[in-house]
C-alpha cells in the first residue's frame, strides 16, 4: 500500500512540477484569439443539471479554461475546428463534442486462486464518444424543441477493463464506474421539448437515468469520482442504456420535479421499443428538488458563509424482471450540496430494500459524503476531491462473477473454487476513501490522479484494506 500512496503523490507533483516554465500562472489571462474567446455553445437549456447530460457537456466543453499549460500553437491548430463548431451552431443549431476518455488503475492486492496465485489486479480501459444536440425547432424562444444523440465505444487495453477490477479484488462496488466493454453503439437518441422554456419540459427517446436523476456535480466518473458509491449511488437499481419518458417541471425558479419512466431491460446497442411497451417491466423514479439561485443568482440562499446549491430527495422503484431474474425493489436517496467559497461540501444517504427474493439494487443501505476543492491555485478547471463511503449489504447466498478461480474461507473449512462465487456471506459491510486531482493541462485535455482505499474489502477476507491507484485522462475536442 505504501508504494501506491508514493506512486500517487509523485504523479501529483510531477504533474504541478513538469515544465514550469511552460505553467500559467495563477491570475495570468488566457490567451484569446477569435471566436475561441467566448463559448460556441451558449445553449443554457436543460433537463438536468448532472454533468454527464450532453447539452452541459457540451457547454462544458466549449468554454474557455485556465490551463496549467501554454499551448498558443495548439490553440491555432485547433482555432478553425471551433469556428467551424461555432458557424455549424449559429447557422444550423447543432452543437456535437468528440471525446476520448482513458483509465488505468492498479491495486496492491488481489483475490488468491486454488494456486494460491494473486487475481488480476491491475485494470485499463476506454471511452470514445460523440455526442450532440441538433436543435431543430423554436430557436431563441421559451419553446425550443431539439434532438439529443450520443455514440459510444467502451473497450479495455489490458487484461480486464477497470470496472472488473473492483470484483476481482474482492470489493463490493466498484471502483472504475463505466469502463466496460461495448462496441460502438447508439447509445442515446431522444427528443427534449421545451413548454415554457427551464420551466416546464419532456424528453422522450433512448437515454439512461443516471445522466439525468440523482443530481450531483462530480459524479461523472470521467470528470470526477470514480468510486461507483459516489458516482452511480449504487444502493439505486439503475437501468441501462433503453427507452424512456421524463419529465421537468419547475413551479418555482428554485423547485424541481424529475419523474421518469424508463424500459427496466434497457441495452445499449437495440431501441427497445418492444420491451418498453410490451413486457410492463419498468424503472420509475422521480427527484425533488431545491436549488435556488440556479436559474436566478439573485435568489441564492446563504446561512453564514453556507451557500446552498441542491437539497434533493430521489424515488425510486422496479419492476422484477423475468429475463434477468431480478426481484421487484423500491429506495430513496436524500442528497445535501452546499458551498463555501471554492469549497463544495456534500452528503449523501441511500436505502433500497427488494423483495423476499432479495434486492435489485447492489446495496441496502449507502452514506457518502465528502468535499470538493474548485479553483485549486487560481485554475478553473482544476479540481482536488475527497470523499468517503460506508455500505452495508445482506448479501446471503450470492453468485458473485470473477476472472479467476479462487478458494474463500467461510468459517467452516473453504469453499469451492470456480469462476463464480457462490456462498453466504450474510450481511456485509465496507468503507471506502478516494481521493482525486483533476488539472487541466491544455483546452483539449485533462488529467487525473486518483487514490482509493477499500477498507473491510466484503469478498477478500485476507486483506484489511486495498489501495488503487488511478491515472485517467481525457481529451474533449
């Protein structure tokens, strides 16, 4: 575990410390040329404030940041790509990113085969997306109409793709959230309405819920935590990539209503319009809200020096699904996000619970919280993360896949050895720590080093705790 944590740290210094005479200093003005000075993608419509919808993507996307950075040659070889963006946009509405995002992560420890070998424990893996909005009616007014699309590539680079690796070193969740395996899919394709324009508002199509409910800021796992407990919240059974229905509706600027309905056996690479409308198996959910200042800065609320920036409180339920033999399961999340300067405070607490068949959802109960460090050393992109995590799991007799044989003690002599892990554990609990530091190197790319702690780990009874050390990056164009 130590040469994890050092391995950390001297990425993070090389990071701040490599070519100082290149680093832009903190307070020092980007360098502007052309259209490159303002945003091409001003578009402040949404459904969901979540970082990984595409329309706050994409506006993410086009602003001009702070980098660690010069790169004037690279902002003239880039400069015609962003006009042409910005001309597409402003005569046509059609806003489209491409990007590229890339993990390593390496733990100190694995599960132990029948040989008494070490498992696979160190994961890589990629996720190349090109998403857009194509805003095809009432431009410039409270009733815009446009449609949404995203495709995605998933692959690994090494032996497993990262979010293998947390099973396969015996974790209960995991800790590279979205890097699996697919081949290059429509993943989402929907239409957003506009009735009256941040205020009352439908979307309808192929997407995925967790883009769009449970708002938090850093819960992108290609932008902020990776820790699938504070990313996906996983005491929530989420659904894939399918078919459905939500709506947004404000009744006030500072009081939002989600609710959606979407098909319970969603896939990435087929519509769905069967299963959705045929089977009546399905993931309800609903989020309420309270964000004031959002629409409106001069309705923000403060306590002292507490600015509040989202309360929510999430609904959920799901349908058992027959194919995929899962059981019926309902939950809630209530979720707490303020702000003190550039430090962004936040809490979160999860319970699912299934039927007598057991739970849909991965875990039944789920506190996370922790803190955010924005605008580290006067650089407005770059982020430093800390937060931790506790979940508690009546596990019982489970099959539990791995990429190797392994033997487990179970108090009463060892258990079988195969590929699947079929024992009961009972209930199992597990904490976690992750720490991460985002900078932007360049406009186009990012950098993360990051540093989990698997405290208790639930499937490796030899180890205490398990260090994975991460390395992401990401190139957005």
């Amino acid at each position: 575990m130590r040469a994890i944590v050092r391995l950390f740290l001297a990425l993070v210094m090389t990071i701040k410390l490599a070519t100082p005479a290149l680093a832009q200093q903190p307070g020092e003005p980007v360098e502007q040329g052309g259209s490159y000075a303002e945003p091409w993608f001003v578009d402040p419509t949404d459904i969901t404030r979540n970082p990984d919808d595409i329309t706050n993507r994409l506006e993410k996307e086009a602003k001009r940041k702070d980098t660690l950075l010069r790169a004037p040659n690279l902002d003239r070889m880039m400069l015609p790509w962003t006009e042409f963006k910005d001309q597409l946009f402003d005569d046509h509405g059609l806003g489209f990113g491409i990007f590229y995002t890339a993990l390593y992560q390496r733990a100190d420890a694995g599960l132990v085969d029948a040989e008494g070998k070490s498992g696979p424990d160190e994961a890589s893996g990629g996720i190349l997306g090109i998403a857009g909005t194509w805003e095809l009616f009432g431009r410039s007014t409270q009733h815009p109409g446009s449609l949404g699309f995203r495709l995605q590539d998933r692959h690994r680079m090494g032996a497993i793709p990262p979010q293998s690796l947390g099973p396969d070193v015996g974790s209960l969740w995991l800790t590279g959230s979205l890097f699996n395996e697919f081949e290059m899919s429509l993943v989402e394709l929907y239409w957003d309405q506009h009735i009256v324009k941040d205020r009352l508002a439908f979307r309808f199509g192929k997407t995925v819920p967790f883009v769009i409910h449970d708002y938090f800021k850093y819960k992108s796992p290609v932008s902020g935590f990776q820790d699938s407990n504070l990313t996906f919240n996983s005491s929530i059974s989420w659904v894939g990539f399918g078919l459905g229905a939500v709506g947004l509706v404000r009744p006030t600027p500072d009081i939002y209503i989600h609710g959606g309905i979407y098909d319970a056996k969603g896939k990435e690479n087929r519509a769905g319009l069967d299963s959705f409308f045929s089977d009546g198996e399905h993931f309800t959910i609903a989020d309420i809200g309270w964000d004031p200042g959002y629409l409106d800065p001069t309705r923000k609320v403060r306590v002292g020096p507490i600015e509040v920036s989202d309360y929510h409180v999430t609904l959920w339920h799901k349908d058992s699904v027959e194919k995929a033999m899962t059981p019926e399961g309902w939950g809630f999340t209530i979720f707490l996000e303020h702000r003190v300067g550039n430090v962004l405070p936040f809490f979160r607490y999860g319970y699912s619970e299934g039927t007598s068949a057991g739970n849909p959802a991965l875990l039944d109960h789920m506190v996370a919280g922790g803190v955010a460090l924005e605008d580290v050393f006067g650089q407005d992109n770059d982020v430093i993360g800390i937060g931790a995590s506790w979940s508690r799991k009546d596990v019982g007799s489970t099959f539990f896949p791995l990429s190797v044989p392994i033997i487990v003690d179970v108090g009463d002599g060892l258990g079988e050895f195969t590929d699947t892990l079929q024992v009961d554990f009972g209930t199992v609990e597990q904490y976690s720590i992750e720490l991460f530091y985002r900078v932007q190197l360049t406009q186009e790319f990012q950098v993360t080093p990051s540093l989990q702690f698997i405290v208790d780990p639930a499937f490796n009874l030899e180890e205490d705790t398990i260090a994975v050390l991460g390395l992401r990056g990401r190139a957005e164009f």
